[in-house]
C-alpha cells in the first residue's frame, strides 16, 4: 500500500508551477498504477492551451469555477466543485480559471512527473 499526503509534494519536485497553473503530483508512472493523480490548482483570470495527444485525462474540480473549450466546435463546458470533465479524444482545449480551481487529474498512460508543456499544449510520451 501506499500512501501520499498532499503536505509532503509541496516544495519537492514534485510540485511544478506552470504559470497558469500549479500541478502536485501524486502519483506518478514509477507508482505503477497505471495511471498518475495530480492536485492541480489553476489559476484565477488565466487562460491554457492544452492538448494531451499522448495522454487521456480526467478532470474533478473540487474548489472555484471555470471553463473549458473544445477547439474542434467551439463548445463552452463551464466548470464548478463537482464538475468532472474527461477528455477522451485527446481533445485540444482552453482552460479558463474565472476563480482560483483546485482540480483533481487522472492521467492516463500515467505521467513520469518530467513532462512539460510544449509550444503546442502537449505533454510529450515520456518513458522512464
């Protein structure tokens, strides 16, 4: 078994800060799950290009109220505490914090924690 607290990510490595965004990693592909959780907190007034071409991932908001935004048709999907999103396309989206969202992700294959975005929203496939 194993088990992670949330006090023990933040200052470590495995907090990253992506300007809009602040990701703790949870769990991460050396975990062997299957799959990564991050605690992921995004940032009031900011906007994000994202697309996981490599990657589906799930979205749980537990705290503050945004948007997401297909690309492909435009769609707004407003987000709020007890709003799950799921991009099962590898859908290339906008994520719009209105307020400060704290979001719970899944990724799935599950992230090794060295992935940055690049210039296109994407986390490259990375293998440990």
């Amino acid at each position: 078994m194993k088990v992670v607290k949330l006090e023990d990510i933040i200052g470590t490595d495995q907090e990253i800060d992506g300007g809009n965004w602040v990701s703790r990693r949870l769990l991460l592909a050396k975990d062997g799950m299957g799959y990564s959780v991050h605690d992921t907190i995004i940032k009031a007034g900011t906007e994000t290009h994202i697309w996981y071409q490599n990657h589906l991932e799930a979205v749980y908001c537990i705290e503050g109220e945004g948007e997401v935004v297909t690309l492909k048709d435009n769609k707004v999907h407003e987000i709020k505490a007890g709003s799950i999103y799921a991009l099962d396309e590898h859908d290339e989206h906008l994520l719009r914090g209105k307020t400060d969202m704290r979001m719970v992700c899944v990724f799935n294959p599950p992230i090794t924690g060295k992935e940055i975005h690049d210039k296109n929203g994407v986390y490259p496939l990375v293998k440990e």
